[in-house]
C-alpha cells in the first residue's frame, strides 16, 4: 500500500507518539542518557526513512530490531561492551537506615556485575523479558527465533544468572574478572 | 545457593528505568527535538527510497485532483501540521520537503578555522569528523581562494592506506572548482571483520556528514555532494552514495544523499584475503554487507544519482578461476542466486580470471539495472591511478551535476 505524504507523517507521529519511551526506556536501560537520546532519534529516523518498511501491528517489534542494531553499532563503533547504568533513585528512600541502603547497593552491585558477565544472547533474552516486560512471541520475533527457543534460553539464562550472582557475590567485586569486549549476538 | 526466581526478582530491581511512562519530559526533550528537526530538515526523508519501492509508486497512478479533494488536502495538511506543532511542541509544524532545495548556503555548523591560501587554492587540515577510541579521525578540504560559488562538495577518499588522505587529489579538483574533502579513513587495526560488516565504511561516512554541515563556510554547496573514491576507497564512497551508512555514531548525519558518485577500481567483492574467510564460516553479516552493495534493492540513493566508474586492465589483485567457482566461493557470497548469472553477463568467465573490471561491469549492470545513469570508462592500460584524462573526465561528470 502506497501512503499520501499527509497519511505517512500521521503514521509516523502515531508511531513516535506511541513507542518513544519504551524505545528510550530501551536505551536508558543499556547505554548512558545522552547516548541512549542519540540512538532512540537515531532510530526514529530510521523508522521515518523507512516508514513504508514497518509493518502495521508490528511497529514496537520493527522498532525494537531496529534499536537493537542501533545499540549493535554504538557498542561496534566504541569497541565497548555491555555495563548498567546508574539507577536515578533518591539515596535516602523514606524510612531506609544507612545501613539498609548500603546492602541494597551491594546488592544491586552484584546483580550488575552477574549481568555484565553474562554471554550477551543470555543477557538480551533476560532484559527483554524481565527490564522490557515483553511477552515471548515478541521476544522471538525480535531475537528470530521461535517462542519455544525463547522459553528454553530465559531457562538457560536465569539459571546462568543465578550461578554468577552467587559466583560475584563470594568473591569481591573488586576481583571481578573484566568483562569481555563482546558485542550483541 | 541463589534460585533462579530469586535471580530474576533481583535483576527487576536493577533496572535502571523501571517506568518508562515516570521518565521526565525534559530528559526526552532532546529526542523530540532531533526527530523534529531532521524529519522536517531531512530532504532524503522523500528521497531515500528503495529502487524496489521507487518502481512500486511510479506503478501506482496518479489522478489528478479536482478542486473539492485539493481543499481537502490542503486542510489535511493544516489539520497534520497543527497536531505536528502541538505533539513536537513547536511553532512550526512539520514542513514538507519534498523538493531538493535550492542552493544552500547558510552553514549547518559554524565553527572557526584556521585557512592556509596558497596562490589559488585554500585549505583547512585535520578538521575531525569521528573518532574511533583514542584516535581522531580528521580530513582536510581544500578549495578555490579566489571565484565564485557556490562550488560543488567532494569527499574523496583515498585507497586503502593508514593514515593516508587523497591530498593530490583533492588539490587538483579543488582548483578546477570544488570544495574538496579527503578525509583520512583507514586507520590501524582494523580487523577483517570491521571490514566486511560494514563498521569501517559507517565511520568512513560520517566524513561526509561532516563536509555537508561545514561545507557552506568554504562556498561549498552540501546539496551537490559527489563522493568518489578508488581501490579501497571505493567501499566507503558507494557505501554512503546507496545510502547505507549507519552514522547513530557520527557527530554530524549525512543530510543530502550524494547525487555523484565516483569510482575507480571497484569492487574487490571477490578479494580473497578480504573476504574469504568470513564466507566459509557463513558469517551473515558480511554476507549482509555484499548484499547490500550488490543488491540494488538496498539501495537508497537519492533520485538524481549518477555514476562515473572506470577500471583499467591492472592484474594485481585478481583472481584465478578453476571452473568450480560457481559452487564454491561465489556460491557463498550469492544471497540472491543471480550472482552467477549476472557475472556470466558480463562476461566474467571468458577469460579464466576475476579482474577488477569484471567487479566494474557487474556493478555498471546492476546500476544500470536500477535505472542510475552510469558513465564508464574501461581503460585497456594497466594504470592503478587517475590520469590526466581521466581527471578531464571525471571533471566533466562532476560539473554536469547539477
């Protein structure tokens, strides 16, 4: 289907209007604000230049694909490698001793290093299924794969996940190996 | 022992941004802005269309509007362009642009340099385009201390070569009349893999974003932007006239898809120290990457692109053919299962040896295929440079393109 100029820009503020923030929340989850504003505009171009390409219903799954080799890119043309981003959160949460928030850190700490250590097809299946909340059929699509293979990797992945929080939090994060530089699968 | 209810429950309460719907408006100010400038400055936006998508709108007929569905156009636009200004929250709506523009003169980015004048020529060095870890990649531009522009912008990029930038070059077009940038792309360490996937000729590009954005300041005109290249420097010069730069990365995006498009000695699609390896093990996206150069399908190169291509009769990086080569090595780098064909075509096979004018011809056909207007020049020497006719020639395509 051929789109009036009028109709392709509608479609295209529908599509902005309805995904950014999940798309940036995408971003902002990986990478730090100023790249993760980079790439969500950058893949909002795409989608502009490319709006005959994304297909109707299947707009957040285009768009997700398309972040994903954005962010491919980024970590390929920085030769850097996966690391969470801080946690905008008041230190001081209501009713929180020092010392409750100084084991949360710890805590959030070595779920960050776990992750970090993580093969990254292990990694990408767990935060789109746990940071991105996305149901597996759109886990497949995005990863190409079948939503059975997405069942059996969140499988593999939490019990990975498990095995290297417990790894991380006996040994001293200090210690922690370095991470690879490894790129998206 | 952690369990992996417990592991999942912990890394939900990592993420970063729990909420997308709690993220500030201030914080996505910046993304809102961006889109709205580049879909209302960004020509290409109409332009960038795939051949295949081309030849779909030409097939569906255009009927001419009578006065009642011409006002209701009209007001449709009115209606978009106030919902535009209230979703972008600005004034301006977003502005059709679906004309290249007139001549552009006003710079995109203003920045103070330092000009050499030598007799007739002008020039800026290392003006840095992309950086790659530690290292700044810069080009030089060159162009006419005296005369009147606005002057066509080239981005030459040299052969394969470390550190090296098309400086001859870029003086000797420069004098006839151009902005010249020769932008140093090859650098050191570069992997096979960042070759055949693209990554190299993605920062190459961004050279071209680069020269459009400050072009202006030199009388240079980023709406007649040629981009040329030989040998080595062929990849990254087609790589961004198809429109396949990926630049998320580059300080300045390519805006005005090049309407020339030089080159000399392409494609060494079929080198095999480049490429070899990665097709045996299937890796796809190199097979990716010479898909996209060879399918014209992928291309989105701007409406009024045109080619200039030459090739002499050098042996140097050529390859012998044993007669099982349809099976083998080509068989691995076909993704559309015409590869084949298209080479026989050109005659690739007669001679029982791959040149480097046999990659000139498939690509001279598949241009031609795509509707590019490709001028060519097969030269019978073995010269590995441009000569002095050449340089004629190649002049005469370039002040044609306008």
């Amino acid at each position: 289907m051929v789109l009036s100029t009028t109709e392709t820009r509608e479609r295209y503020r529908r599509l902005f209007a309805d995904h950014h923030r999940a798309i940036y929340a995408y971003f902002r989850r990986r990478i730090e604000v100023e790249s993760a504003q980079d790439c969500t505009a950058e893949t909002f171009l795409i989608a502009w230049r490319r709006i005959d390409d994304v297909p109707d219903g299947g707009e957040l799954r285009w768009l997700y694909i398309t972040a994903r080799n954005v962010l491919r890119n980024v970590y390929r043309s920085k030769r850097r490698s996966f690391t969470v981003p801080g946690i905008d959160r008041d230190v001081a949460d209501c009713g929180e001793t020092p010392e409750v928030v100084l084991l949360r850190h710890e805590e959030e700490a070595a779920v960050r290093a776990a992750l970090e250590h993580l093969r990254p097809d292990d990694r990408e299946v767990l935060l789109l299924s746990v940071w991105e909340e996305l149901p597996r059929d759109d886990i497949a699509a995005i990863l190409g794969c079948s939503p059975h293979a997405v069942s059996q990797r969140l499988h593999r992945a939490s019990g990975r996940l498990a095995k290297e929080l417990d790894r991380v939090t006996t040994t001293p994060i200090n210690r922690v190996v370095p991470t690879r530089v490894e790129e998206l699968p | 022992m952690t369990d992996r209810d417990t592991a999942l429950a912990m890394l939900a309460a990592v993420n970063p941004v729990a909420d997308p719907a709690a993220i500030d408006v201030d914080e996505l100010r910046t993304v809102i802005d961006r889109c709205e400038h580049e879909v209302s400055a960004d020509r290409s936006a109409n332009d960038r269309v795939t051949r295949g998508e081309r030849r779909s709108r030409e097939a569906v007929s255009s009927p001419r509007p009578t006065p009642a569905l011409a006002f209701a156009v009209a007001f449709g636009l009115t209606v978009v362009a106030v919902v535009a200004a209230a979703f972008f929250g600005r004034d301006a709506g977003l502005a059709p642009s679906d004309e290249r523009p007139v001549t552009t003169t006003t710079p995109i980015t203003t920045t103070t340099f330092a000009v050499t004048t030598s007799g007739s020529l002008s020039m800026v060095k290392d003006i840095p385009y992309a950086s790659e870890g530690e290292v700044d990649l810069t080009t030089s531009v060159f162009f006419p201390s005296e005369g009147e522009g606005p002057w066509p912008v080239i981005v030459v990029y040299a052969e394969y070569c470390t550190g090296c930038e098309a400086d001859n070059t870029a003086r000797i077009l420069a004098m006839r009349g151009a902005v010249v940038f020769a932008p140093v792309w090859a650098i050191e360490d570069v992997s096979a893999t960042e070759y055949v996937e693209g990554a190299l000729f993605d920062r190459a590009a961004c050279a071209v974003g680069l020269a459009q954005a400050v072009a202006p300041q030199f009388g240079g005109d980023p709406n007649r932007t040629i981009v040329m290249g030989d040998a080595g420097g062929e990849h990254p010069a087609t790589w961004v006239a198809y429109g396949l730069e990926r630049t998320s990365a580059c300080p300045e995006p390519v805006r005005y898809p090049p309407v020339g498009l030089v080159v000399g000695a392409p494609q060494w699609l079929f080198h095999e120290d480049l490429w070899d390896q990665d097709f045996v093990s299937a890796d796809a996206v190199a097979l990716d990457t010479l898909d996209r150069f060879l399918n014209p399908e992928r291309w989105h190169t701007a409406d009024d692109l045109a080619v200039y291509l030459w090739a002499t009769a050098y042996q140097g990086n050529n390859r012998i053919l044993d007669g099982s080569d349809a099976e083998g090595w080509l068989a691995m780098r076909d993704s559309t299962g015409t590869l084949v064909a298209d080479l026989e075509a050109v005659g690739a096979f007669d001679d029982g040896v791959m040149l480097l004018e046999d990659d000139a011809r498939l690509m001279e056909a598949r241009l031609r295929g795509a509707g590019i207007p490709v001028v060519t020049h097969y030269d019978e020497t073995y010269l590995t440079t441009l000569s002095v006719k050449l340089y004629d020639e190649i002049w005469t395509f370039i002040d044609g393109r306008r």
